[in-house]
C-alpha cells in the first residue's frame, strides 16, 4: 500500500508556459560514454526502475510527448521534464549558478561555467549535484557516516543499534525525484503510478522498492518564484524531508514540527528569499520582503511571544500555522544545528528509534509524547529548560536588525 505523506504550498500569481522543444536523447556532456559517466559519479542515464511497478520507460511511455531523460547517481535516481532556462538580472542567483557549474565542470570538462543558458541536460546536471551536495550536507550536519547503515536488512542477529534497512540512510532504495514542468504531468503521472490524481509537490514513499519520491514541476512556482534557485529551494525542501524520514527507516515518523523545521533550514541555506511552506495560507505568504528571520525571531523571544517547544511538538495540522509559527520552527532547528555537542543528531536518533509497540507502529499521541520526551533530554530537563536555553541562544545570536 503506498502512503501518500505531505503537499507543499508555493505561492505567486500564474505565468503562462510554452511548448517544450524535444530534448537531445544523448547526453552532450559525456557523450554516454562509460568512462565519462564514471567520473562523473553516475551510474546511468536510464532505463531503470524507478518505483514498486514502474520503470523509466514505462513514465516515457505514458507521458508520451513529454520529454524526459533521466540520470542515476549514487543515491538519487532522476527524471527531468524541465526545459532550457536563459538566467535572468537577478545577479545572486548568476552568482550562485556560476559556482555551481564551476564544482560541476570539474567532473563535466565540457561544462561552460559563464553559461547564459541552462539547456535541459545541464539541468538535469546541476540538480543531481545538488541533490548529491544535500545528501551529504545532511550527514555531516546530522553526523551520520555512511558506514552507519547496513547493506541489507538486519537478520535481528546482528549486534548495535538498528539503523533501518539500507545503506541508504536506512533505507533500501535510492531515492527518487521527478522534475516536471507542467502541473499536468505531476498529475498524470500521479493518476497512473499513485493511484490518485494529484495537483501539488508532493512526497511519496514506494513501500515494496524501499524509496522515497518527491515529485513537483515548475509550474507550480510562479510569479516572482518562476525562476532555477526558486525551484531548487523547492526540491530541497521537499527532498530532505524524505531524507529525515528515511533515516532509520520510514515506519517511525518524524513530528510536523521538525520535519517543518528541517526543510526551512536547509532550504533557506540555499536562498533566505523563497520560502516554502507546508499547508500555509498563501495570501499570508509575504514573498522575499521578509527573508531575514531571524531579527524577526529575537523580537519575538524579546517579547515572550511565541508558541513552547510543548505545544509546537503537538501541531499536526499545518493549515493551522500562522508566518511566525514557521519562523519558530526555522529557529529551534537553527539552535540544534549550531550546538557542537551534535544535539541535531542525537534528536534525530531519539526520535527515530524503533517503537516497542506489538504493531511496530506509533499512534500521533505516542509520537508526540516521544517528541517531547527526546526534546527534554537532549536539554538535560524539562521543556521549559529547553525553551529557555534556545531563548537565551536567541537573544545572544541573532541581530536586532
């Protein structure tokens, strides 16, 4: 059965897209040759498998007339529908793409790192490094080495902690993301392989294959999101998310809050001005104005206004969340994060240790009384000793202004 887990909201008014030329069927950077896509970190260009029925082949298939090409790396597989993209006057991100495609011409000599013009395999190129980029920025930050994990499901006999089913940060399946550019192909895509028609980012998990799926297209942002570093917040957001929730496998979920939590901080690590939300009203979304937060956060903490570490562990409806409850929850990851005693990691831990309950499973009150358990102890107390060492971290990190 596959388990449908959470939308992302994006906002901006609707911009018109046009007519996708096809794509060159070989890649022009390596010239598929093997040696080329060794040093290149890839381990195909297709087909493959991709989810617990599917392949490469048969999403070309029913998506006929969309192109698509496809890339394997050493733990992401990858489809892209998206188009060429010409770089606009924003300079940050010129900058941000110079570098970019300056790591990236390292392992592609072809790659022209002045590039005016992203074509769709450069694309492709430059989210699987990113991706890879993210992957290993999540171990380093949660202090996980790949020799933590297991190349195939325990046998119970083995001795250590479990660490779920995989080498995969637990789990046993790459995983997988589909770039779309029309919101069509998301839904029928989703229609066939997902059983539901879906008209959102989503993320996905495919029980039988092991892999997590985040699956969105860049008509979704528009307006002043309608651009490459937009979307590459968006594909972090969602993407490590999955990261967070396959770790130690996927049977024991994550609370709303630090899964929120985790996709702000990563995201904004790659611009602060686009934010990306899960089930926040879009009309109270103010865009790029407010990306500097944490001014924003020290008023509140100066003020005494803000939810507890306690009630923020028990939300679960993110419809609910006003703009400042998502600061809190970038904040508080923030803290973690830029403690040296590895909190981040050790939380993560805790709260992804397996359950003792005879289903195996957790209700949502367990998982929150799990929260709020592994909260107080990495603050050696109660939550109240927690909000008051992140408060006091606040008011002596964070700038007024």
């Amino acid at each position: 059965m596959r388990s449908l887990l959470l939308v992302l909201a994006l906002g901006g008014p609707a911009a018109a897209q046009g007519e996708i030329k096809p794509f060159p069927r070989v890649d022009p950077y390596t010239k598929d040759d093997p040696g080329a896509k060794e040093r290149a970190g890839y381990a195909s260009f297709g087909p493959f498998r991709f989810g617990d029925d599917h392949t490469t082949s048969q999403i070309e298939t029913t998506l006929g007339g969309i192109p698509l090409i496809w890339v394997e790396t050493d733990h992401f597989k990858i489809g892209s529908g998206l188009p060429e993209y010409a770089l606009d006057a924003d300079a940050k991100e010129k900058e941000k793409l110079r570098k970019e495609l300056e790591r990236l011409a390292k392992r592609l000599p072809d790659v022209k790192v002045k590039a005016k013009k992203l074509d769709p395999w450069l694309r492709l190129h430059l989210f699987a490094q990113r991706l890879e980029e993210l992957y290993t920025q999540f171990r380093e930050r949660f202090r996980l080495a790949e020799g933590d994990f297991p190349t195939a499901p325990p046998d119970g006999k083995s001795a250590g902690p479990y660490m779920g089913e995989g080498r995969y940060l637990g789990m046993p399946a790459k995983y997988t993301v589909l770039l779309f550019d029309k919101k069509s192909s998301v839904g029928r895509y989703s229609g066939v392989y997902l059983g539901q028609t879906l008209g959102t980012p989503t993320r996905w998990v495919f029980p039988t294959v092991g892999s997590f799926l985040f699956l969105t297209a860049a008509e979704f942002l528009e307006g002043e999101y309608q651009n490459d570093t937009a979307l590459h917040c968006d594909v972090i957001s969602g993407v490590v998310q999955n990261l967070a929730a396959g770790f130690r496998g996927y049977r024991v979920a994550l609370p709303f809050a630090v899964s929120e939590g985790i996709a702000h901080w990563f995201s904004r690590e790659i611009d602060p001005r686009y934010h990306i939300f899960s089930g926040l009203d879009l009309t109270r979304v103010r865009i790029r104005d407010e990306s500097n937060w944490a001014p924003s956060v020290r008023a509140r903490v100066e003020h005494k206004v803000f939810a507890s570490t306690h009630d923020m562990l028990g939300w679960s409806d993110a419809d609910s969340l006003e703009w400042a409850d998502h600061l809190i929850l970038w904040s508080r990851l923030d803290y973690l994060m830029q403690r040296e005693d590895g909190a981040a990691g050790n939380l993560l831990r805790l709260l992804k240790e397996p359950p003792g309950t005879k289903s195996g499973q957790l209700t949502p009150e367990e998982t929150t009384a799990r929260a709020r358990e592994a909260f107080q102890t990495i603050a050696g107390g109660d939550l109240a000793r927690f909000d008051a060492d992140w408060c006091e971290w606040v008011l002596r990190t964070y700038p007024k202004k």
